[in-house]
C-alpha cells in the first residue's frame, strides 16, 4: 500500500483488490458441510447441549426446521451458521397481501439472530399439488421485502426446499429438466432466485433412488464406492462414479433448461438410514457420510472445483418421525449423544 499512496486511483484499486480477496476468503472458509437439526424426538438432549454438541465436533452449519427460540439464543456466538425453515404450516400466514405477519416474523426470529443466519427456507418439500403451494412465492417475497427493510436483504438468502421428484428425465444427468405439469409452479420460483442469486436447496437422497430401483442401480454407485466411471453422458462426455453428482447435477441442468444457468444448488438433505429398511446398515450409513464428507469439496462434473455446500440428514435418530422405519434411523448420533458413525471430520 505504501509504495501505491502516491497514486490515489492505484491505491482505491489495490484497497478494492484487497477488499476482494478477503470476502472471496471468506467465501471459501464458509463451512461446506452442516448437519440438520430435526427435534422430533421425545428423548433428545436439550438445545444448549445440541449446540455444544455441533461444536465440540466442529460442525459449522446447522439446518433448523423452525424457528425455536432456545436453538437460536444458544447459536449466539458460536460462529455456527444456519439454515433456518419457515416450517410448512407458517407459509400461508407469510404469504398475505398485508406483509406485516412476515415482517412479524423476521423481526422476531431473524433480526436478533442475523449475524448466525444465512438462508430463510421457505417450506421444506412442498410440491405444486399441496395446499401451501400457491403461498410459497409470495410468502418468500414477503420475507425478503421485510429482510431487505432490516437492511439484511443482501446478507441472507430467502429460498425453498424441494426434493428431486421436481426433476423429470435425471438420466443422463444432462437431460434433467423440472416436470413441465408443474412449471407454473417452479418457473416463478426459479426467476425469483435468479433474480435475487439465491441458492435453490434441494434435498438429495441417493439412497431412496438406491432401493426404489436396485436393477439399474448398484450399491456401489449409491456409497460412492465404484473404483471407476459407472456413467459417462452422452451429450457432453461427462463421467460419473457417484450418484449424488449424477442427481446434483440433473438439477443443475434443469435450472440451465429453466433459464437459470447461473443459480447455484445447494443440498439441504442428504443422508443414508441405518436401519429399517433395505440396505440400511451402519455400516453403509458410516460409508456414505464418510465418503461424502470427503467428497464435498470437489464438487459435480459440471461444476467442478465448486464444493457443493451440503447438509447431512440428520444430528439424531428422532423415535417420534412418522413413515417408514428407515425415517426414524437417520441419525449421525444416537439421542445420548453417541456417535454411530465414529468421528466424522466435518472441518
Ligand atoms: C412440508 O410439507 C410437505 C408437503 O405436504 C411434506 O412433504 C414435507 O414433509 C413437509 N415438511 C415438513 C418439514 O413438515
Ligand atoms: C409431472 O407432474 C405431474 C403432475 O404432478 C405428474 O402427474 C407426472 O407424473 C409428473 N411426471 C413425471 C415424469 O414425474
């Protein structure tokens, strides 16, 4: 800097060089990996102990379904970032014309906690079918008029979760397109993360796909366990040893196909159950988390180099989720806060 103060435009461009580099920094030491922290258990230890929990194992992210009071207070310096949801039920009362419940909302949940939040979802797995459906895009809209009025609107990101049934025609990745029944549904959606470079977060689970079709799919290309190229796709060469880049990436060409080539995706579920159902084992459930863990960074075959910013499905086995077995086996940890898996490196 010295050397430049004798030329004041080379020492704004050397200062907005510098203030460059440290936001891409930044950027880049952003945790890449979360944990989602489901409460549907009658056996789970308290919120302050959860958050002490995702420190001591150095978690950095947390996705949080509703905005719990105790969670978010125990947040408060810990330098953990967080997802947080407008749970399902919530999303009508946001999506009124008169915005004052979702400015209610902000003021109350996000405003005192802002420095932890990084994304508003809003309604997790809600498909154009369901009633909440025509309130999803107002309501994020809402939210983001009352964000943007707190002077938050470029710090946070307002986005929804959806889940991969969305994505028609995923195979080869490249032919991934959203369901054309549905696109009045998603095409608005799409256009509002476009326009405010929000993420769209999608909740991928390769084991579903696994045990719904294990003719066409092995195990190996499931775990991340295939020594080689199981897919290369035909429209553009690109190979594929796992089938989480392989979903990842159908979404990434659905989006393109959308008109929304620059939005990113960030992956708001993934997990692998260890019991209760086909292929649910602990030993396949270590595997998994593991190799994704490991993964992560290195990102899909048509974002490469670009880690995907990922949350794991779930902090605990939560006895109280209804569905199938497997649901209620997703758990990292056990409710006494043993980990099933070993230490998982999350840094
Ligand atoms: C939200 O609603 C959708 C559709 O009704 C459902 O599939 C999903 O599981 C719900 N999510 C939560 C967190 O309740
Ligand atoms: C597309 O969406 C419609 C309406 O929800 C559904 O009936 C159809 O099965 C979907 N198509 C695919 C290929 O999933």
């Amino acid at each position: 800097m010295a050397v430049l103060s004798n030329n004041p435009h080379k020492a704004i461009a050397a200062t907005l060089f510098i203030v460059a580099f440290v936001s891409l920094s930044l950027h880049f030491t952003d945790a890449q990996v979360g944990v989602c922290y489901g409460m549907l258990g009658d056996n789970l230890p308290t919120e302050k102990d959860v958050v002490h929990l995702y420190k001591s194992n150095g978690i950095r992210a947390m996705r949080l379904y509703s905005p719990n009071l105790a969670t978010l207070q125990a947040l408060q310096g810990s330098g953990i970032k967080l997802m947080l949801d407008v749970p399902n039920e919530t999303v009508p009362s946001l999506a009124s014309s008169d915005p004052s419940s979702a400015m209610q909302w902000v003021t109350t949940y996000v405003v005192p906690f802002a420095s932890s939040i990084k994304y508003i979802v809003v309604g997790n797995e809600i498909h154009p079918s369901d009633k909440q459906a025509s309130s999803v895009l107002p309501a994020m809209q809402n939210v983001l008029n009352a964000l943007k009025q707190n002077k938050l609107g470029d710090l946070i990101k307002v986005s929804t979760s959806i889940d991969t049934t969305l994505i028609v025609n995923s195979y080869p990745p490249s032919d991934g397109q959203f369901n054309d029944t549905s696109s009045s549904y998603t095409a608005p959606i799409i256009k509002f993360l476009s326009t405010n470079k929000s993420p769209l977060l999608v909740n991928v689970y390769t084991y579903f796909a696994y045990v719904s079709n294990q003719r066409d799919i092995s195990l190996n290309y499931a775990l991340f366990t295939s020594p080689g190229t199981v897919v290369t796709d035909p429209n553009n060469n690109k190979n594929y040893k796992n089938l989480f880049d392989a979903m990842v990436d159908s979404v990434y060409a659905a989006l393109a196909k959308a008109g929304a080539p620059n939005t990113a995706v960030v992956v708001s579920e993934t997990g692998w159950p260890s019991d209760g159902g086909d292929a649910a084992t602990v030993n396949n459930a270590g595997t998994y988390y593991r190799n994704l863990i490991n993964h992560v960074e290195q990102g899909t075959p048509l974002r490469p180099g670009q880690a995907i910013e990922t949350y794991l499905f779930a902090m605990f086995d939560e006895d109280k989720k209804i569905g199938a077995n497997t649901e209620r086996n997703f758990g990292l940890f056990t409710p006494t806060k043993h980990p099933k898996y070993g230490q998982l490196n999350f840094s």
